[in-house]
C-alpha cells in the first residue's frame, strides 16, 4: 500500500468523523462539550468505551508483546474485570448522587481546596502521559510507513494528527466522542477480525486448526505461579490490573466523563458491565492476533522492524499489514483499525484534558457565562499544543513496549488519586488540607525510587503493577497521619 494511497483512505476516514462532528456539534454549548446534555444512550457508550480502553496501544502494542509475554497480560485483564466491578457499583453511585462534571470535585467537598487540586494535578499529569503515550504510537506508524517515504519529519507528523482530533472535537466535545467512538470501535473490531481471517486464509488453517496448533502452545501461557519474585505472577499481575482499572477508569476524568453523560446511575452501570466482559473478549482476540503475526512472520524470514536503529515490536503488526504479501484487504482494515484505535481514545483523552482544566483549574463555572465559551475553547487549543510537544518528546526517551510503559506510568501518577478516593470513601475522617499535596509527593516520590531498587539488592524480587497499589497504600497512610482525630465528617 503506497503512502498516497494511506492518506487518501486517513482522509475519507477524517471526513466521516468531521461529518458526526457537524450534526453534534451545533449546539456548540459548554453543556454539550462537557456532559453531552446528559442524554447519551448507555449503549453506545459501553460500545464506544471498548476503542476508547484499548486504544491504538492495544492495537499495535499487546499483538507485539505476545513473543516475550506470551499471554501473561491476560492476568492484568481478568484483574480489569473486577476493578470494572468495583467502578460500577462503588464510584459511579457517588458521582451521580453529587451531580459532578469533573469527578475530582468530590475531593473538594470531602477533604478541601488542596485536595481537589491534588487530585485534579494527579490525574492531568496523567492523562497527558497516557494520551501522549497512545499518539505517539499510531504516530511513530505514520511516520515509519508514510511520512518518512515522503520527506516529512516526525515533529510535523504528530502537528498533523493532533490537528485532525482538534478540528472534529472542538465544538461537540464529549457529545461528539460518544458517536465518533462509536464508529471507532466498529472499525477496529472489523479490522482485527480481517487480518485474523486473513492471515489464517495465509497460512492455509481454519481457525479452530490455529487453536489446536503446536505453534499457538508455544505462545499461550496464561497463568503465571511458578516465581513470585518475577514482574508476571499472577497474585501481582492481577491486583495491578484491578487497580490500574479502578484509577485508569473510575477515578479517571476521561474514562468518567463518557459514563456521567447516561442519563440515570442505572444505565451507567449497565454500560460499565457490558463494556467490561466485551472488553475482556477483545483483548483475548487481540493476543491470539499477535501469535499469528509472529507465526507469519516466522515462517516468511520477517524480523522485527527498527526504529533508529533497534528492534520495535510494535511495529511488526504494521509491517506485515502494509509490508507483506497479505493484499490490500489486509492493508487497508489494518490503517482504519489503527487510526480508529489510535483516535477514539485520543480525542476523549483531548476533550477530558480541557474539561479537567477548565472545570478544576479555572472554575470556568463560576467565569461570567459570556466568557465561558472563549475559555473552553482557548483551553482545547492550549491543549492540543501541550499533547503535541509531550509525544515530540517521547520519540527522544522512551526505550519500552508501550503499553508496558504506559501501565507503569500510571503506578506512580494515579497513586494519589487512588490513596484520596480510598480514604475519602472507607473512612469518615477529615485530614488536615494544607498538607495533602507533601502526602501525595512523598508517596509518588517513595514509590518510584523503590521501583527503582536493582533487583538484586531486594532478593531478585521484580515490582511489576503492584507498585499502584502500594502507592495508593502509601497515600493512604499519609492521609491517615494528618488527619483530625476528633473530627468525623457526616
């Protein structure tokens, strides 16, 4: 597939999702922006929240792991599964009783002013990584099969893409993301189903001969109990991923955001329990991916592409999509998978980021209403800028698998927030405010540098996502030692 051809179909897939934006967007109000006048179906949410979790990331990123990883993140999966659970039946009962459109402005009315800021600190920090992180992987994929055969450098390759989210978001905002997610999670489904149809019509199998094959055996290790010094045991990898679930969704805006726009409790969670067994259905369907890719690519003589000059696993799912003897058909279902991946979780990660920011940081709700529309709008811009520069940056430090960077990423920056919420719902203690934020530096500040430990000076122990939740347990203690022991809330 020529770079020309990949843009004309990155342009026909632009111009559908700039026509969703056109019939949402008229209103062009901040209530629409913000909630989605609390009127969207809980169906197309559950639907939408699929390519919004899995993101380019899982796309690209969990078929490429499975050589080294075999199906052990199937572990962080199942962990998922109850922190979607927990979310459902715990958090969002609490947001919908408040009547909040950022979730942190329940740290305001339970702890104070610097325990809102807190949170909302935590959690931006956050998702400009884990937004930069997803970007700059479907950019370093343009990049290597389109931009770079035309002489266009990265840094105008990552301009481009944040553009393109911009220009269809700016005015519907979270009531355009709802549809467009919609139509995002079809089209990566549809691909991943192709290229497994595809690749197995290939390597002349059925798919039940793929599922009874020596050559799957050899990748599909699941469970993991044998070391539980090791980063991949089960114990460790499964209550990283309840965690990561409970703070990457239930105490995350962008993830939140999309649930508060249900009408009723009722059908949030409904839309919360579908999404999660789909979910865990898909992420399933995506390792088996990866061990036919690696299966194909073993068999044709094809390595790992490089990228300046090293191994990149997360480029072998594209190489042989647009590199190989596949056909069109694979080349073509591949780029819409991957853009619609790569862009459904993006563009709810831009609008939260400007909620965050405008409800948090400059209570745009309390501006006079004839200046609220220019602040969000000068805020999306602002935003954009911001996520450009984090993901120029990236191509310069990152020297990991993605979605392993971006799951250890999120053990230090969500802690705080999962310490706050914890303390803030299991107990009924008032804290002492002004100290919060040194709770919350301290912890992340500890965390990392035990992470850091060579694990030969711990007893060859490996931290792996448990690091998350010792980091809320850690924020937790904190909160514990300043508050107001004579001093219950109601």
């Amino acid at each position: 597939m020529t770079p020309t051809n990949i843009l004309l179909l990155i342009g026909g897939y632009f111009l559908l999702l700039l026509l969703i934006s056109y019939f949402t967007g008229k209103n062009d109000s901040n209530l629409d922006f913000f909630k989605a006048g609390k009127k969207s179906p809980w169906y197309l949410v559950a639907f939408g929240m699929v390519g919004a979790s899995l993101s380019g990331v899982t796309f690209i990123s969990v078929p490429g792991w499975v050589d080294t990883s075999q199906f052990s993140y199937m572990q962080v999966v199942f962990g998922y599964f109850i922190g979607y659970l927990i979310t459902a039946y715990v958090l969002l009962p609490i947001y919908y009783k408040q009547n909040v459109t950022s979730i942190y402005e329940y740290l305001d009315e339970r702890f104070g002013f610097v325990s809102y800021k807190v949170g909302a600190i935590s959690f931006f920090i956050s998702r400009v990584l884990g937004a930069a992180f997803r970007l700059f992987l479907v950019a370093i994929v343009l990049q290597q099969f389109v931009f770079d055969e035309l002489g266009i450098p990265f840094e105008i390759t990552v301009i481009i893409s944040v553009l393109l989210i911009w220009i269809y978001t700016f005015r519907g905002g979270i009531k355009t993301i709802v549809w467009t997610d919609t139509l995002q999670t079809l089209f990566m489904l549809i691909s991943v189903g192709l290229s497994i149809y595809f690749i197995l019509e290939k390597l002349d199998w059925t798919f039940a001969e793929f599922l009874a094959s020596d050559e799957l055996s050899k990748y599909s290790k699941t469970i993991f109990i044998d070391d539980f010094l090791a980063k991949n045991h089960l114990v460790k990898s499964f209550l990283g991923g309840m965690f990561i679930t409970i703070c990457m969704t239930g105490l995350d805006q962008d993830m939140m955001q999309k649930n508060l726009t249900c009408s009723t409790l009722k059908d949030a969670q409904k839309n919360m329990l579908s999404f999660s067994v789909v979910l865990v259905i898909t992420t399933f369907v995506f390792m088996l991916l990866g061990v036919l890719l690696f299966i194909y690519a073993g068999q044709n003589g094809i390595g790992l592409p490089l990228m300046d000059g090293n191994p990149k696993s997360d480029l072998l799912f594209p190489q042989i999509a647009l590199k190989s003897d596949l056909g069109i058909g694979v080349a073509i279902t591949f780029m819409l998978g991957l853009i619609a991946a790569a862009y459904s979780s993006a563009d709810s990660a831009l609008t939260s980021l400007t909620t965050s920011f405008c409800v948090d940081f400059l209570g745009i709700e309390k501006k006079p209403e004839a200046d609220q529309k220019r602040i969000r709008k000068s805020t999306h811009v602002g935003m954009s800028v911001l996520l450009i520069l984090v993901v120029i940056a990236f191509k310069h430090i990152l020297d990991t698998n993605v979605i392993d960077g971006l799951l250890q990423v999120a053990s230090y920056t969500y802690g705080p927030l999962l310490g706050l919420f914890s303390f803030g719902i299991l107990t009924k203690y008032q804290i002492k405010d002004k100290y919060v934020w040194l709770v919350a530096l301290l912890s992340v500040v500890l965390i990392y540098g035990l992470g850091k430990i060579p694990s030969e000076h711990i007893g060859n122990y490996i931290f792996g996502y448990e690091l998350l939740p010792l980091n809320g347990l850690l924020t937790f203690f904190g909160l514990w030692l300043i508050r107001h022991k004579n001093e219950i809330s109601n």
